[in-house]
C-alpha cells in the first residue's frame, strides 16, 4: 500500500517518499469525493458537533427570555442577546487555549477528542430537569454548561481544523475544494438541527413531554449529536488518520513548565480578585461580567498578534505574511458580528416581528436559523468549482472585500420593512430568507477561504495557535455585537440595520484599495 494513503500503516507512514527534489509530495487518495479518505473522518466530526452547537444555540435565546410559564428563565430580553453574543465570543476565544494545548502539550488528535467529551457534558447539563426544579438550579446548570461549552469548543474547532489542513501536502491544489468540503459538513449539521431540536423541544409533534415547550429536550437531543460524532471520530481516526495530529508541534520542555503554572496562577489571582471586588463595591453582576468578556475578546487577538510577530521562533517571510493576515483579521471580525446575529437579533426578529403561519405550517422561530447552513450548502458546489476551474481568479483580499459589501447588504436589507411600513406589525418570512441569502454568499467569500489562507499564512510555530486566531476573528466580533445589541429595540431597527450595514459596505470598499499590499506581503500565497 503506498505511504501517500491515509489508510496505510504508521510504519508505511514513516518510510522515506521517492520524488524529484523541490516538488511536493503528492497524495494519490481520492476516496472521499476526490479528497483524502481521513477528510471523511473530520467531515463528520465537525458535522455532528456543529448538529449539537447550532441546534442548541437555535433554542438558548428563547429559553433565556421566554416566561417561566412558557418553560423559559424570564430573563430580559436585552440581557437574552447579551448573553448570546458573550457566549458565542467565549466559544470562539477559547480557541486560544485549545490551539496552545494542541501545539505544546496533547497535539491536535487528542485535543479534539478531549474537546468532544467536554461538549457532550455541556449539553447534559443544559437537559437536566426536574419536577419543582428552582429558576436557581436551572440557571447554574446553564453557566456550567456554558463553562463547558466554552472549554470543549476551544479545544475541538480549532484543531480539527488544523487536522484538514495536515491532509493536503504543499501545493495540492485540492486544498481550498477540501477546506470547502468540509465547511459542507459544518453547514449539512446545521443544517439539520434548527428543525429537529425544536421539534424535540416541542415533543415531536405529539406533545409528548407535557403542554409547556420543553426547552431540555431539545438540549438532550444535542448532547446525542455530539456524542454520535465522537464515537465516529474515534473508530474513524484509528483507521483514516494514520498519524495526523499525534504530536505536538513546539512541545513544552519539562524545564518550562513551572513558568506555565506560575503564570496561570498569577491570571486566576487576577481574576479572583477582580471579581473579589466587583463583588463588594455591588458592581458584580451579569451586564459587568458581560462587559469584562467584551474587554477580553477584542483585547486577546491583539496580544496574541504581538506575541507572534515578535516571536523569535518566526522568520522574517512568516512575519511578514502575519502582518498580511492582520487586515483579513479585522474583515473578518466585521463579517462574522453580521453573520453570527443569526442567533440574537435575527432570532428575535423572527419571533416578534415575521409572519410564522403559512398556510397549514406553523414555523418555530428557531427554524429561521436553518437557512444560514441551507444556503451554504447550495452555493458550496457552485463556488468549488468556480475555485477549481478559475485560472485567474481574485486573490484572498479580494474575495474578502467582495464579501463584507456582501455582509452590509444583508443588514441594510433589513431596514427596509420596517423604514416601509412601521416596526409594528408583523412581515413576511421573505425579508429574512433574502438577508440570510446575501450573508450567505458573503461566507462563501470570507469563511472556507479563511481557513484555508490561515493555514497557508501560519508560521511553523504557531501552526494550531493561528487557527485559533481564526476564530478569535468570530469571538471579538461577537464581543462587538454584547455591547451593540442593547440598542436594538422596535423604535431602533430600521436605524440599527442600517448602521451596521452601512459599515461593512464602507469597510469592504476600503480593503479593495488595499488589495495590492496585501498581496505583496503574502509573498506568493494564494
């Protein structure tokens, strides 16, 4: 069996390839749509954890306001949004730990597995319930889960997105047709869950958990998700992985790890001592726990940034190439604060202002959240192609400018009904299925052909650790949108969407102009 299969042995892997020197080693599998047969493995690894993530997250808004009576926490509806765009922008952050866990101490492999359980624990905690359960209990199972969730999706995003990447030798041009594949898969689960974990939650359309709308269910049914993932990961990775991921890449020396602990120590005395005195001044509550979270998430990345770049470990082509990704960053932050809306705002708008009866259908709001995966997945076919057959096709800048005037049509769109008509009544379901069409082809710009040129952009070093970067792009622009959505009421939104999609418009026009020096400090990368 040749070394270039996946599915050949350790000891095929480990023998020495016979090529012309300076030509790059070609991988002669195909098993899996023309891909590499270990792609198939981490397609439905992220498929299954993005089923349990996204069909969650299509029910958590409406279980954070919704009335105790309606099986809710009765929170405030600001608070609701808060909390989910803070929580989204915990899960991407966490990326930072899950990246350097990955590269000096498990490796990508066992990370991810690690990651899985923790997630499958996150939504156990988010079904727990039972009779005469206080608002108490239930909402410290809620920031347990969260805690968990956070943690697990840190340590599982990331680093099996470094694992595709480690499929596709230098200049295998299956690269970005893989990485598209594979954010196939992410979108064909999430896909799938807005419109089953409702159902569950609602008792599968016999009412079979009681009248009220059991929110728990519909967590449980997640928890099953991630747990059918993990198994799959583990049989499939034995035997289509071969070695991939097993090691770290800058592994910790033993003499290094006092430091580590020590300045882990130092952060939770931090921590615990701002929380300390949040807490007797009256000032510790949710909006400031909130606003501490924001803080966080947008001033990491620009640590992390200062950290790479004045690493010695990067050479001064690496560094530059970090300096070229540093504007792909900020465009992708914008886009990810419109996409990731999804979830808050547009959930809202679905549920308070969008017509649900259609003819003999009633929609649950949170099947709205289903088209953001289903129009992925339509045009996810049309752009590999476009990407396989396009000899002179625009560079990364480019397609990341296209995509954030994108972005800013979908919000303007938006401001249209209610600038019409008044953000009183109710309107049709199609202003949010356009809106979502419009971002969708926007991600089609910016999110595979991110993860692949973050890949291709990464120093040797911090190869795991800028996938993390990737995601930090998602949770600061998440942290954005904690601070913005406040201002997001029925007097406000046509004002509100158009302000946002106003600035993504203009930013997208702005990078066009850049496009050149970008490329140029890319040196070569495509």
């Amino acid at each position: 069996m040749s070394s270039t299969n996946s599915e050949g042995t350790l000891e095929d892997a480990q023998k020495p390839i016979q090529q012309d020197p300076g030509k790059p080693k070609k991988n002669n599998d195909t098993a899996f749509f023309g891909q590499p047969h270990g792609l198939s493995t981490l397609f439905f690894t992220e498929m299954w954890e993005r089923f349990s993530y996204y069909g969650m997250r299509a029910i958590l808004v409406f279980y954070l306001y919704y009335a105790v009576t309606a099986g809710g926490l009765g929170m405030d509806q600001t608070t609701a949004l808060a909390i989910m765009s803070i929580y989204g922008s915990l899960v991407y952050l966490s990326g930072v730990i899950g990246g350097w866990v990955s590269d000096r101490l498990l490796g990508s492999r066992r990370t991810v597995f690690w990651g899985g359980l923790l997630i499958m624990f996150g939504h156990i905690c988010l079904s727990i319930n039972w009779p005469g359960m206080s608002i108490g209990a239930a909402e410290g199972f809620l920031y347990a889960s969260i805690t968990l969730l956070v943690i697990g999706t840190g340590f599982l995003k990331p680093n099996v997105s470094d694992m595709v990447g480690g499929l596709y030798a230098p200049g295998d041009k299956r690269r970005d047709s893989g990485f598209s594949l594979f954010v196939f898969g992410i979108n064909l689960g999430a896909a799938i869950s807005p419109i089953l974990v409702p159902w569950a939650a609602s008792g599968f359309g016999i009412q079979l958990f009681g009248e009220a709308y059991n929110f728990h269910a519909g967590f449980g049914l997640a928890a099953i998700g991630m747990a059918i993932g993990l198994l799959q990961y583990v049989l499939g990775g034995r035997k289509y992985l071969s070695n991939i991921g097993m090691k770290p890449n800058d592994p910790l020396e033993k003499d290094q790890l006092h430091v580590i602990v020590r300045r882990i120590v130092i952060v939770a005395v931090i921590v615990a001592v701002v929380m300390i005195t949040l807490a007797v001044v009256g000032w510790l509550n949710i909006d400031r726990v909130i606003d501490i979270c924001s803080i966080v998430a947008i001033a990491i990345p620009i640590i992390y940034f200062i950290v790479i770049l004045c690493s010695p470990k990067v050479n001064h082509e690496e560094r530059r190439r970090v300096w070229a990704y540093v504007p792909l960053f900020i465009a992708a932050a914008i886009f990810w604060a419109i996409e990731e809306s999804g979830s808050s705002v547009l959930a809202v708008f679905a549920q308070t202002r969008t017509i649900l009866d259609i003819g003999p259908i009633t929609l649950d709001p949170a099947n709205f959240q289903t088209l953001n995966p289903l129009f992925i997945m339509i045009l996810t076919p049309f752009f590999v192609h476009l990407w396989d057959t396009w000899k002179n096709q625009p560079t990364a800048p480019s397609k990341f400018a296209t995509g954030l005037i994108f972005a800013g049509l979908s919000y303007a769109w938006m401001a249209i009904p209610g600038a019409l008509w008044g953000t009183d009544g109710q309107v049709s379901p199609l202003w949010l299925v356009m809106s979502w069409f419009l971002c969708e082809i926007a991600e089609m710009l910016i999110s595979p052909i991110g993860l692949s040129v973050t890949t291709k952009l990464a120093p040797k070093a911090f190869e795991s650790q800028m996938m993390s970067m990737w995601f930090l792009a998602d949770s600061a622009g998440q942290a954005v949108n904690a601070q913005i959505v406040q201002f997001y009421t029925p007097a406000t939104e046509v004002q509100y969407f158009l302000a946002i999609g106003v600035v993504s418009v203009i930013a997208g026009i702005i990078m066009f102009f850049f496009v050149k020096r970008i490329d140029k400090l890319m040196g070569g990368v495509k």
